[in-house]
C-alpha cells in the first residue's frame, strides 16, 4: 500500500513538468550565481575588470601631467578625467568608487606633489584595491625620484637593499584618503542600512507572492468563477489586487524601518519625504512584479517554484543576499536587471550618501517603470487566463 502511495504522488509530482522542473533547476541556477559572485567559477586568474577612477586637478603642471600619464598605464585602473566639482559630484552619488585630486603644495618652500583620494565608503572592497595600487604607485614614484637624486652612482644591489629598509617610512605618507559621506554619518551604519534594505525588499517579494497567490487559491475553490460571473470588468480584479498589494507593501516597509530606528536606531527621519516617496516606488515596483507572476502560472505549486527561482536570482544579483561591494565587478553591473538593486541602492542614497530628493528622483522612476511594465505585461495574460477559465 505504501508503495502504491508513494507511486501515485510520484506521477503528480511529475504531471507538472514546470514544478519538475524548478525543483532541479533552482539549485543548479544558486550555486552558479554564488559562484559568480564570490569569484569561484573557472580556473583563477590575476585578470582583473579595471576599476574607473576620476582624476581631478584644478591647476594642472607639467609634473601633474605626467603623474596621470603615468596612472594610465597602471592595469588594474582606468583613468577619466573630469572638473573637480562635477567629480566629487559623481563620488559623492555612488556613480564612482574614487576621485583622485592632484595638487601641488608648497612644504618648508619646496615644491611638492599632493595626492588626495575622496572615496565613497559603500564599495570597501574596490576602495581598498585602488588605495594598495594607488599607494605602491605613489611610493615607488617617491623612491625612485630619492634615489635618482640622492644615489645616482650605487650599485644596484645595496640600492635594493636600502629601498626594502626604507619601504615602511615612505608607506606611511603620501597619499590621504577621504570618504565623501557626510560627518554625521557612523560608518558603522553601512552595514545596517545594507542589512535593513536587503532583506527588507527580499522578504517583501516573497509576502506580496503570497498575497497574489490568493487569486490561485480562488481559481481553485471555484470563488473566480462566480466572480467572473458578476457585472465586473475582468481588470478591475487584476487592479484590486494590485491596490492590495501596494497598501500591504508599503505598510510592511514602514513597519521594517521603524522597527530598524527602534531596535537598532536607524536614522530615518533626517529626509522623510524622499523615504515615504521610496517605500511606495518599491512597493509599486514589487506589487507589479506579484502581479506578474500570478499571471503567468496556472497553479499554486507552479507559483512557489516559480517565484522562489526569480526572486532568490534577483536577490543574489541585486544586493539583498549578498553586497554589491564583494562581487567582482562584473556582477555589479548586471545587478541593475534586478528590481532588489535599485531600491537597496535608493535607500543608500537616502540614508548613506544623504542625496536631495531630486538626485534620488531618477531610481525611484526605474522602479515605477518597472512596476508599470510589468503591470502591462500582466494584463493580456491575466485576461487570457480568465477566458480559459470561463
């Protein structure tokens, strides 16, 4: 008898191939997206994407000149050269990892080069490489110009021998780095913000698929049919889900921020018109997604694999699983593909980088355009589902 039972749960289990399907594929598609992001696929390798770093000089010399001549030439950097101004500009709003300003001072009346890095702490993994470049860079500029001038006729050896004596003291100064956040701002904080932000939007996704799944759950115990049946437009089914969906996110984001400013004191209060204006850009964005994926899938097991698959992929792409900062580079640029990205990203703007509403202005249209395409796409398929059912 068990063996009957067992047999008979097998052939529904297999029936639905999509759920067959997902249950093998989910684990597949995570391994290899954890792969990417912490480096581990392929043999190693010291090939490295470059990292653009802005070069800025308000009074450029002839020595200020070759300096940037010379960084070009540096492998793991690629240099673009911008006013001073519009660079901190662009650090400052997350568009950068660093600025590097060169500036000529004058010390005890003699002339020397200073090297000013300003850096946007939100990406530790990639300052921290281009400060160790930057760094040997600089160092070894200040060795070999010392010992051209000062040992121009020692042998190669004892030379050698006194630059490995010297390296510590020279290490020490040379170039100042300086994080562009606001002072007010704890860089403790950082980890909070991506803590609080991630998992938010990733546990929003999975509570708004839920609540979508109540219309399976009508198709299934009949209630759609005596709803299609009454003098209502099919749309406006489809819209008050979404409604629903939108008051139950933004309601679920207030409630996981408050309890961030309660718990583990959260500054949320410092733009709140820019915070309210995000919570309901990401709710939109979100409730359009539900809304999207209730539409392509026929039932609730189709649903759960379904959802779990895009949402977990999202995720690990957009930044909730796993911080932008420690994926190679490569994975931070198609992170954009992912809804979780822009908003983590939008909540950094607002409580990290501290940037006017207007300059946060152009994630939160992303995210109400990715609510309205997928609120576009949703409607065709949710009319046709409703034909079939009829």
């Amino acid at each position: 008898m068990i063996l009957i039972i067992a047999k008979k749960d097998i052939k529904l289990f297999l029936k639905d191939k999509k759920g067959v399907l997902l249950t093998f594929l989910l684990p597949i598609l995570l391994i290899t997206l954890f792969a990417f992001a912490f480096g581990g696929i392929g043999k190693s390798s010291t090939k490295m994407t470059r990292i653009k770093l802005i070069v800025s000089t308000e009074y450029p010399t002839e020595k200020i000149n070759k300096v940037i001549a010379d960084l070009r030439s540096v492998k793991q950097i690629k240099l673009i050269e911008k006013p001073l101004e519009e660079g901190l500009e662009l650090v400052k709003k997350g568009s950068y990892v660093a600025q590097l300003v060169l500036e000529t001072v004058i010390e005890n009346g003699i002339p020397r080069l200073k090297y000013q890095l300003f850096v946007d702490e939100s990406k530790r993994i990639q300052v921290g490489f281009l400060e160790g470049v930057l760094r040997q860079y600089v160092v070894k500029g200040k060795m070999a110009r010392f010992f051209s001038e000062k040992f121009a006729g020692m042998s190669v050896k004892l030379r050698q021998k006194i630059k490995k004596e010297m390296n510590d003291t020279f290490q020490s100064s040379g170039l100042e780095v300086v994080s562009v956040s606001e002072k007010e701002v704890d860089k403790d904080s950082l980890g909070l913000i991506q803590a609080v932000s991630g998992t938010a939007i990733m546990m929003l996704l999975f509570s708004i698929v839920a609540v979508g799944g109540g219309l399976l759950d009508e198709k299934e115990n009949g209630t759609f049919k005596r709803l299609i049946t009454a003098p209502i437009k099919p749309l406006h089914l489809l819209f008050g889900k979404l409604v629903m969906s939108i008051c139950v996110s933004v309601v679920q984001l207030l409630m996981m921020f408050l309890f961030a400013w309660i718990a583990f004191d959260l500054h949320i209060f410092k733009d709140v018109i820019s915070l309210l204006a995000m919570v309901f850009c990401t709710a939109f964005a979100v409730s359009g997604f539900g809304v999207f994926l209730v539409s392509i899938v026929k039932t609730r097991q189709q649903l759960n694999g379904v959802s779990t698959l895009i949402i977990m992929t999202m995720s690990a792409l957009g930044g909730s699983m796993i911080p932008l900062f420690v994926m190679p580079v490569f994975m931070q640029k198609i992170a954009v593909v992912s809804l979780n990205y822009w908003g983590i990203q939008g909540f950094y703007d607002i409580f990290w980088r501290n940037l006017s509403f207007i300059d946060i202005l152009p994630r939160m249209l992303v995210l109400l355009g990715i609510g309205g395409v997928m609120l576009l796409i949703s409607m065709p398929l949710f009319k046709r589902n409703l034909q079939e059912l009829s």
